[in-house]
C-alpha cells in the first residue's frame, strides 16, 4: 500500500540525520530509468530540508540486454559509472551520493568510497523504506555481530535439512548493513540489517541443502523441493535437485563464468522488522527481496563476486541464498541456533519484533 509523502520524507530525514548529514554538504542523488518517483522527491526535499546541496544526477541504463532477470541486483559489475569520468567526478566531489539506481558490486563504487564519499542504495518500494527505516539499536546489534565474526577464524553452518559447511574466516573484514551511513567512506543499503563476511578464498567445505521456504534471489522463489549444493574449496561444484535447481543451473550456466559458483558473502539477519513472508505478497518485479536478506535469524549465503571486500573478483552473476532453520556457530560459540538469533549477552535490542508491533 501507498505512504504518504510526508511519512517517506520523515524516514529519508531519520535516515540522512542517522548519516551525519550536514547542512552545506553537497548530496548527489544518483538516478536511473526505474528510479522510483516517490524516493527521489522525497530524498530531495528531505536532504534540502536539512540544508544541503542537493544535485542530481541522472543516468542511462545498462545491461538490460545481457541478463534474463530485470532485478537490479542480478546482473552485476558494468553501471553506468563505467568508462564516464564526469560522472565519476560529480560523485567523488560529493559528501553523499543517495543511489537510487545501483552501483552495488562495481569496482566504480569502491573507487568513489575512498575518496570519502558515502554512498547509500535506496531502491526498495516507499512502504518497505517506510516500516523498515533504520534505528541506532539496528547498528548496534548489526556491529556487535561483526565483532564477534572478526574475532573468529571459521563459520560453522548446519541445519536439520542436512546443511554442513564450514568456512575459514580471517582474509576478509565483516561488513556491517544497518541502513545509514554514519562514517566517511561508508557504503550501506537501506533497508537492511544484517551482517556478512566473505569465506577466505578457496576455504569452504561441506554442503547446503535447501528445504521447503528457503529463498532463492533474484529469482524471488520460495524452494518448495529440497536442492543440495556441494561446496568444496570455496566453489559449489554440484547442485542436485528438481525443477527449481534446474532453473538455477540454467541461469547460472548462461553466465558462462565458473567464478559465479564461488562461495561470496556468509552471515545473518537481525531485522526483527523483515518478514520472510514478504516475497508471497509483491510482485516480483516490484522489489528485491531486502526483507528475505535481513529477516532476523536467516542464514543468508551467496555465490558470485568478492569484490565488494576487497577481493578480485567481479563476476556478474549473484546468488543471494536466505536460509530459514540454521544453526550458525563462530569457532563453536552459536551466533544463531535454529534460526533464533543468539545475541552477545546483555545486548538488548530495542526494535525486537515483540517490541515493535
Ligand atoms: O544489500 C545487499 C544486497 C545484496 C547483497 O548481496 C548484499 N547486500
């Protein structure tokens, strides 16, 4: 259903004052042809309402004709940034870049972020932005997770359905999505809340066996069939199952780039706010799919790039894998146990679900 302007105005001005904005600072707000009308009038009056200087900058689409998904998320590593320094130029020169059109996984956006720019994705629908705005209790919860995986060396995941993979940890930072961008630098996406790290390379082993409401992206689906997928140093080498793991072994074969089937992020969701019941109501081409990455307590892994850590590769197809009913353990210590987050001790959340509603 619909918000209002006012409604999306005040959480764009939650959101930008969560992000230390600042008035005089100059906000680009990075448009594309499937910019949502009501996200960029009100990231515009929002920012201008706290005094910046507001541009915009408006961007033609690329790679419509490469990948059979229309999720932004789906093809990823060319944007518009790519071979277009006066682009470039205009969003270094910014203080925060608002990207309502996805730059997500390109080497462009790192090369923005170093310059001190803060970049921020917002492309879900205004009523997703809208009930899941970002709070300083998300960024708590969402960096007390990433210390606790930074003090880890391997990510033990196992599940009644079958799942056990372990994963060395160390080569690669965790990375922190809480929804704002609070550092020089600092790239988020809202909505979000979760936390991610990448396997050290070529050091994932065991398997993953979906079951039935695990989450399949960009695709959208729910599995209703289970499909294993075995992992052996740090590549998924076989995926057995019925009709939904063939349509996954067809998308990702028509890649043609075996680096799609590297293991990419590992970690949870700590959206108490995120429904995993959110993909049976929307269109599928109406959004994509943060509330299945975030949903508190999901065990969300990934195959595809490693750039966005740091790593070298940028292979364009990206499978984001949200889990239900995982057990997720740090050197043996459980960070979440049957899909029921374990928070550090005395970390109370503020925005629990129970508290929320
Ligand atoms: O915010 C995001 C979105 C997709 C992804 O794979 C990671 N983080």
């Amino acid at each position: 259903m619909s918000v209002s302007d006012i409604d999306l105005i005040h959480a764009w001005k939650q959101v930008l004052t969560l992000s230390r904005l600042e008035a005089g600072q100059i906000v680009t707000v990075l448009t594309g042809a499937d910019t949502h009308p009501q996200t960029l009038r009100c990231a515009i009056a929002a920012a201008t309402d706290l005094g910046a200087r507001v541009n915009r900058l408006d961007l033609p689409p690329v790679n419509a004709e490469k990948s059979i998904s229309r999720d932004a998320l789906a093809y990823l590593g060319a944007t518009p940034l790519t071979g277009n320094p006066a682009a470039i130029a205009a969003l270094n020169a910014s203080d925060l870049v608002l990207d309502l059109m996805t730059l997500l996984f390109s080497p462009e956006q790192h090369e923005i972020l170093q310059t001190g720019t803060k970049i921020l994705l917002a492309i879900e629908p205004p009523e997703v932005l809208c009930r899941l705005v970002p709070t300083e209790a998300d960024r708590a919860r969402v960096q007390a997770a990433a210390r606790r995986i930074e003090a880890s060396k391997q990510m033990h995941i196992t599940s009644a359905a079958g799942t056990d993979l372990r994963c060395e940890l160390g080569e690669f930072p965790a990375i922190s999505e809480y929804g704002f961008v609070d550092e020089p630098g600092r790239w988020d996406h809202w909505p979000s809340g979760f936390v991610l790290t990448w396997p050290n390379e070529g050091h994932s082993n065991g398997r993953v066996v979906l079951d039935r409401g695990d989450i399949l992206l960009p695709m959208k689906d729910y599995v209703t069939d289970p499909i294993e997928l075995v992992i052996e140093n740090g590549y998924v080498t076989r995926i057995n199952g019925g009709l939904q793991a063939d349509i996954l072994k067809e998308y990702m074969a028509a890649y043609e780039d075996p680096e799609a089937y590297a293991v990419s992020h590992i970690g949870w969701g700590l959206q108490p706010r995120a429904q995993w019941s959110m993909l049976a109501h929307y269109n599928k081409e109406a959004h994509i799919g943060m509330d299945a990455r975030a949903f508190e307590g999901n065990f969300l892994w990934s195959m595809g790039p490693n750039n966005e850590a740091g790593g070298s590769r940028t292979t364009a197809c990206h499978i984001d894998i949200p889990m239900r009913h995982c057990s997720v353990a740090l050197d043996g210590q459980a960070v979440v146990t049957r899909g029921v987050v374990q928070d550090e001790p005395g970390l109370a959340h503020a925005a629990r679900r129970k508290d929320s509603k």
